[in-house]
C-alpha cells in the first residue's frame, strides 16, 4: 500500500517515522518548505539540517530507519489545482497541513473515495480532549479546539495526535506487508 503525506512538519513528519518504525514500506511525502529551528522541538528533524528542503532531510531520515523504504519526496506546494494528480496512486493520504483552508481543500478533493487522516487541534499541552472522529472515509484527530494560531505547539501533544493518527492508519486492512526485522 502506498501512503501519502501531505505536509512534512510537526504530524507528518511524525506520522512519517511511525509508520515506518512500524513496517510501512512505501511512502510519498510532499512539501515545499524548509527546515527551521523552530521546527526541532516537534518535528522529526535535526539541527545539522536547518535550511535544507523537509522533504529530502526527511527521507534521509527514515531511510536510516529502513535503508529499503521505498520513499517519494515532491517539492511542490499543495493546492486545489495539483491536490489530486499528486496522490492519485496513493491508497491512503495523510494531511499534516497548518492551515484550516488546506486541511478542507485536501479533505473535499478527495472526498469518499480515498481514506484521508487528518488532524483538528493539536495545539496547547493537554492531551485530555485528543479523540478521533470518523466522517466517511474521513479520520480527523485531535482535540477538535485548539489551534495553533491560538496556543503554542508542544511535542508531546504533536505527537500524541500524530500517534493516533498512526494507529488509525495501521487499522487499515493491506497497510502492512512485514515488520522491519530485528
């Protein structure tokens, strides 16, 4: 099964390495962005790797998880026009945008046809309020409330949601073929 991920930072970078510490072992991620450091209290990234483009640190970094991952990095920003030919092969696309706009254009593009898991509230430090909806073939996680133009962003709570979301994905029937060998 190929998954992708729409938005490598705080969640799908996140949803990134679990999904491959798990056994996923095909992945297309796409961003256009850079890593900040301000992205290395959440995000899967290093600090040797400010400035370079997210999706290339981010493949490297999984593939020293799993040196025969099979990984798909896209530098584009994602909008209505390129949202479906970008993960039309996909079987299951994760969002991980910060914008409420982009989480809806994702979402509606692909409607009932494609499993899409997404993330609403991962802001602020409590964890109490984290839950998981399902609208059609749609898996929304987080605490529904909290924004992170409204509350700072903590790793523990990123991450909780990202774990959840993971879990959601690994439900899924054909997600996993084997296990990393140990």
């Amino acid at each position: 099964m190929k998954i992708g991920i729409a938005g490598v930072g705080g969640i799908g970078s996140n949803v990134a390495v679990n999904l491959v510490r798990s056994g996923v072992d095909w992945l297309r991620i796409v961003d256009f962005d850079r890593v900040e450091i301000s992205n290395l209290n959440r995000q899967f990234y290093f600090f040797d790797q400010i400035g370079r483009l997210k999706v290339e640190a981010l493949g490297e970094n999984l593939q020293r998880i799993r040196p025969d991952l099979r990984i798909e990095a896209q530098v584009v920003r994602i909008n209505a026009a390129n949202c479906r030919a970008l993960f039309a092969d996909c079987d299951l696309i994760v969002e991980g945008f910060d914008r409420q706009a982009d989480k809806k254009m994702l979402v509606e593009a692909f409607g009932p046809e494609r499993i899409v898991v997404s993330a609403c509230g991962i802001a602020g430090s409590d964890l109490g309020g984290v839950r998981t909806r399902r609208l059609g073939a749609c898996h929304i996680v987080g605490d529904f409330a909290t924004d992170c133009a409204d509350a700072p962003l903590f790793a523990h709570k990123v991450s909780t949601v990202a774990n959840h979301m993971s879990a959601v994905i690994l439900s899924q029937p054909g997600v996993i073929h084997g296990t990393i060998a140990e």
